[in-house]
C-alpha cells in the first residue's frame, strides 16, 4: 500500500471539490482561500485543526498551545498579505476539562488576537477524547496586493522574513529539559511557545509589487521551499539556510549539522517571498528600516523542479524534511 502524503491528500480534496469559480477567487491548495466580496477587495479565509498529542504535546501550558493555534491562522493570513480581521474557535475539549482550563486556552488566544488586531467573532464546543483546536481567520486585502504561491518566476530571490529552526529547538529543549540554558534556552522556548506571526511583515511585502509569491514556512525550509516551488512551475537553489542562535545551539548539542537541522524544522511561522531580483537590495533595506533585522536571503528560484545546494563541492537534492501530516 502506498503511504499517504500530505500533498497527495490535498492534491485528491482540489480534484473532488473542483476549481474556484464565482466568487471564490482562489479555492484549495494556498496557504488561505480567496473571496470576492466586492470588485476591489478579497476576503481571505483559512482553518488550521491541531490535536493535542499530535501537533503540540500533552505538557505545553494550555495558554501557549492556544497562542500557537491562533498563530497559525493569523500566519497564513500574513502570507497572503492580508490584514487579520476575525476567527472562530471550536474546541473539542477532554473529559475532566476545567473552566480554569477553558479560562488558560482563551488567554493564549486573546493574546495572540489582540497581538493580530483581530476579534474573536464565536466558535463551537464539544467532548473529544483529546483536546483539540480548530480556528477558522478571515483577512481581508485589496485585490492587487493578495500574494499566492503560484506567482514565483524565474531568478526571484526567496527570502525569509527572519531566521528559522529555533522553534524546532524549543520543541526538543521540551523533549529533553537541561539541553540548553542561557540565551539560547530561552529564546527556543519562547519560539516555540509563543512564535509571532508576521502579520505586519506580510502587509509590507504584500504591498510591493515586485514581490511575486509568499507562503508562511509552518512546515520547514526543505518542504514548504519545495512547495512554493511547484506551484509556480519552478525549482530553487538554496544559497544559504538563515539558522537562528537557539537553532544552532540545539543542533551543535545533538550533534547535527545546523543547517539541516533549521532546513527541517517547522512552526517558525516566518514568511517566505519570491522577491524580483533588481529589486531585493532596496526592499531588504526598507524592510530592515522598518522592523528592525534583516530579510534573510536564502537562494533563487529558477527554471526546472526540486529543491537543490551545494554541499561537499557539489550540488545535491534537498529531501523534504519538515512536518508532514501524514508522514
């Protein structure tokens, strides 16, 4: 029997419900469907479901297992360059569940909305063998500056909107206590319990027209690099993997090569762009002046498929490393 992959799974749902037509813009298969409300501005909508056991571990504090949840929606509207607006929140809650649980899971999510300038419009709830997350967000852009995966071409510089892998560090620092300290244990905590979407990073880049494509990097360099390129037709040249300090720690610790380690992590929740050439070095400078820290370059993209580097004097084929659902 073959394995299912994640990208299969999606792959089967798109040829079932068929293309977007109407008024639906953009259907599945992006990081966010595309509405058309009116002749100049999109609703964007995305639901992301997480399960406790699966996508966060059972001792995560509830707060932060919810401030991730609402992350990720919140992500996946940046990446679309949109502006947040609403979520809905249906919680599949386990037996023994306590108001002072339900109080902690709603703290993590007002937090991040009110972070997102988004309200929290209602939700559902219901009994589950395992706590279970499920949030619907809603943006909203105007037409011209909705960015998709689909729109990289050739010799586009991919950047990301800050460097990667120290949330996976935050995961194995939960996994194995003591693994690091100082700094470093502090920053991959904080990566991992409480990652910040980069809304008002996506507005920037959504507002350039000489950014051609995004998508949020929620399941690692090496799988979500791969993604953007096949939607687009296109392949990419890695140059070099922007490795966070707490990545690095955690990766020297166990051992392993930093930048595969980065390549292989998820949940950064940083935006990746596919920025045209001539125009990179002035937006890395606006971008700079305007947050504060660097809009990491990581390669190119470019004619063909798959995602390469060089390593040891040649250039070799980046595997999907990252999350996958199904793997």
């Amino acid at each position: 029997m073959t394995p299912v992959r994640e990208d299969d799974v999606v792959a089967l749902i798109r040829r079932l419900t068929g293309p977007a037509a109407g008024r639906l813009a953009l259907g599945i298969g992006d990081d966010a469907a595309v509405w058309q409300p009116s002749r100049s501005h999109r609703s964007l909508i995305t639901t992301d479901a997480l399960i406790e056991g699966v996508h966060f571990p059972r001792e995560l504090p509830l707060a932060d297992a919810a401030f991730r949840a609402m992350a990720a929606n919140v992500s996946d509207l940046a990446a679309m360059g949109a502006r947040p607006v609403l979520a809905t929140i249906a919680l599949g809650l386990r037996e023994g569940t306590t108001l002072e649980d339900i109080e902690h899971l709603y703290g993590g999510f007002v937090a991040c909305a009110n972070d997102a300038r988004m309200a929290i419009a209602g939700g559902d709830l219901t009994r589950a063998p395992a706590l279970t997350i499920a949030i619907t967000a809603i943006g909203e852009a105007a037409s011209s500056r909705v960015k998709t995966r689909a729109g990289a071409r050739p010799g586009d510089v991919v950047a990301a909107t800050g460097e990667l892998g120290d949330s996976r560090a935050g995961l194995d620092l939960l996994r194995e206590p003591g693994s690091l300290s100082g700094t470093p244990a502090a920053r991959a905590a904080a990566a991992f319990a409480r990652p910040q979407a980069r809304w008002r990073e996506g507005l920037f880049l959504g507002a350039s027209s000489n950014v051609h494509a995004m998508m949020d990097c929620s399941d690692g360099l090496s799988t979500d690099l791969a993604r953007l390129g096949e939607t687009s037709g296109l392949g990419a040249y890695v140059e070099t993997v922007p490795v966070g300090a707490a990545a690095r720690a955690m990766a020297a610790h166990l051992g392993q090569d930093a930048e595969a380690y980065a390549l292989a992590g998820g949940e950064d929740f940083e935006l990746l762009a596919a920025i045209a050439p001539r125009a990179y070095a002035h937006l890395a400078a606006r971008f700079r002046a305007r947050f504060g820290r660097s809009l990491e370059r990581v390669g190119v993209m470019r004619e063909g498929s798959g995602v390469t580097w060089r390593r040891n004097g040649k250039e070799e084929t980046i595997e999907r490393t990252g999350w996958d659902h199904f793997a």
